[in-house]
C-alpha cells in the first residue's frame, strides 16, 4: 500500500480530499499532486473553499490560474464524473468570505476545516465516497473555533460513532503510521505521557491487536505479522526494569494468539521497528504516540501516511502538519499526499472496508 503499487483507475464514486487548514500547505500541496497526477482529477473531489483552492494554484505556480488548473465548482457529488477530462471537481464545503491569511492560528481556518471534514465524513458515511483523504489541520485553529476534538482522528471517530447511534467507546479506532518499510499502530494517541502509561492495559492492548489485524484481513492480508513493542527498556529485562510486560503486554500477546492472530511479543523498543523494516515483521504495535511515530518520521517523513483503522470508511492523510512556515511559498512537497492518496486507492482496491 505506498505509492508504487498499481491503483484502481476507474472508481465508481470518488475519493473526497479535505483542504485541510486554509492557513497551511494543505490547498497548495493539493494544488501541486493534482498538477503532478494529473491522472488523479478523474478520481478525486476535493472538498474545501473555491477561493482557497484558487491562490493555492497560483502559489505553486505563477503562470497557472483556474482554468489551466480546472477548477469546477460541483454542487453536489451527485454530478461527479460529469466534468470533462482534466478538470477537478470542487465541493464548496465551508464558509469563507475571503480566503485567511497564511501561516495564521485562526478560528475562522479552523471552522472551514472542521467543516470539510464532517462534510467528507458524512459523504463517505452514507455511501457516496469511496474514501477520505484530509490534508493537515492545526489543532490549535480547531480549538479556537470551538471543536472539542484534538485532531482528525477522533473527530472522525465521533461523526462515525453518531452517524451509527452509539457511544465513541463503542467504535474504537485506532492511528497507523507508515512510511517505505514500516507500519507502527499506536495504542494511545493524543494524551500526555502520563496518560498514556495509564492507557497501557489488557485490553487497550488487545483491542488495539484486534484492529490491527481485522484491518490488514481487509486488505487482503489475513494474518499480518504483528509485533508488539514492550513499554520499557528491553522491554523489561524480564521485570528489572519495570513489569509492565510481564503482567500487562505479554498477556495481551497469548490471548490475541488464542484468537488466531499471528502476534509476537512484547519486543525490545529500541530494536522492534529496526527487526519490522528489515522485514520481519509487516507492522509494529507501539505503546504510545511517540514510541511509534519518530522510527515512522525518522524513516520517511515525506512519503509518510496516517490511515485510520477502525472507522467504517477508509482515511488517510499526509503524515505532516500544516507548515505554517512554508504557507503561500508554493515550495510544500506533495509527496506525503500522493501516498495518502495512493494507499487509499489501493486499500478500496482491494478490500471490503
């Protein structure tokens, strides 16, 4: 699932891409992949403000405009793949006066943003989108315009828990990170370092085993191999070092064997994801955000990609933020999108998700 496999080039509904935050690089690196990939537009809706979309093309290149681009405000998905070749489709998803400032905290981005997203969501959720790919949001913005959500994941989280009728709790999900040779699932995401020594239980741990593996069954793996990283230094030297392996991981491990699943572990965390890239393992099972996240970000920042397991619709993302810093100077790579983009052709391809 990276960018060099074969994708599906006839869709019959599209992939909706979220502008992300408007202050970021995410209209620009949208703009640049659709430039890149031209083949794309034919599988893409992008959902996001027209005008945003617009000084992001111009951005990325100064003699390109709207037409050359083929930027098509669309009023409904309903009339995707009636544009003509080489066009991209537009869903005018939020409110946007004029386009916000670059490089900007702004509770007006982070509103549009949100907004895309639940549109996106909502669409993917009732049918009428093979898969969502968002591109960066700050958190920040998001907070300020009053959406409790940290970040994509669990905003997505809880639009797919309501669009079901349950509790959050009820629809678990989880993060996975993945760059060239290595895929790291997280069992905690967004909470502190403390929190997330607390998050390390049982069943966290075999919940997150199970969504692991129903996941790459999905996606025409049936039995990924998965390691699991101990949570101290090598991984307890059998309790020297703390017991959380041996009284918390390890059973996790037998019991997630029991259920038919091709799980190891728990495994020294500073050799795991070195044993995984060489190919001995097809993904690793981190205990906590940052444990899993900086081998991936080490390894392949920009060809990196989030994919969210769990949710009933296939999301991915670039594995990078919005870049302020780099916001309107047309120089954000897309390479990071066009994996998301890819992984998430490839995993509608060929799965059932």
């Amino acid at each position: 699932m990276n960018s060099s496999e074969q994708v599906s080039t006839a869709p019959h509904i599209p992939v909706l891409v979220t502008m992300g935050d408007p202050a970021g690089i995410g209209p620009e690196i949208i703009a640049k992949a659709l430039r890149e990939r031209p083949e794309l537009r034919r599988q893409l809706v992008v959902v996001g403000d027209m005008a945003t979309l617009e000084r992001a093309a111009l951005a990325t290149d100064a003699n390109d405009d709207r037409a050359t681009l083929g930027f098509v405000q669309i009023p409904d998905l309903s009339h995707w793949g009636e544009m003509t070749e080489g066009h991209v489709s537009i869903i005018q998803a939020c409110k946007l006066q004029q386009p916000v400032a670059w490089g900007r905290i702004d509770a007006l981005a982070g509103r549009a943003a949100a907004d895309c997203i639940r549109f996106a969501a909502e669409a993917a959720l009732k049918g009428a989108a093979r898969a969502v790919v968002t591109a960066p949001i700050h958190k920040e913005a998001l907070a300020a315009a009053g959406v409790s959500h940290p970040g994509h994941t669990e905003f997505l989280q809880a639009l797919a828990a309501a669009h079901q009728g349950v509790s959050v709790d009820a629809l678990p999900v989880r993060m996975m990170l993945s760059c060239p040779g290595l895929r790291t699932v997280l069992v905690s995401i967004h909470v502190s370092l403390r929190q997330a020594l607390e998050a390390v239980t049982v069943e966290r741990i075999l919940q997150t085993l199970r969504i692991t593996h129903a996941h790459f069954r999905l996606c025409g793996l049936p039995l990924a191999r998965i390691a699991v990283a101990g949570l101290n230094p090598h991984a307890g030297e059998g309790g020297l070092f703390g017991g959380e392996e041996l009284d918390i991981i390890a059973p996790a491990v037998q019991q997630a064997v029991k259920e038919g699943m091709l799980v190891s572990g728990p495994h020294a965390p500073d050799t795991v994801f070195m044993r995984a890239r060489q190919g001995g393992f097809d993904v690793v099972v981190a205990m906590y955000h940052d444990q899993g996240l900086i081998p991936v970000k080490l390894l392949g920042l920009e060809h990196g990609v989030n994919t969210t397991l769990g949710l009933p619709f296939v999301r991915t993302s670039p594995d990078h933020g919005t870049a302020f810093d780099l916001a309107g100077t047309g120089r954000a790579s897309a390479a990071s999108l066009l994996a998301a983009i890819d992984a998430a052709l490839q995993m509608t391809a060929s799965s059932s998700i």
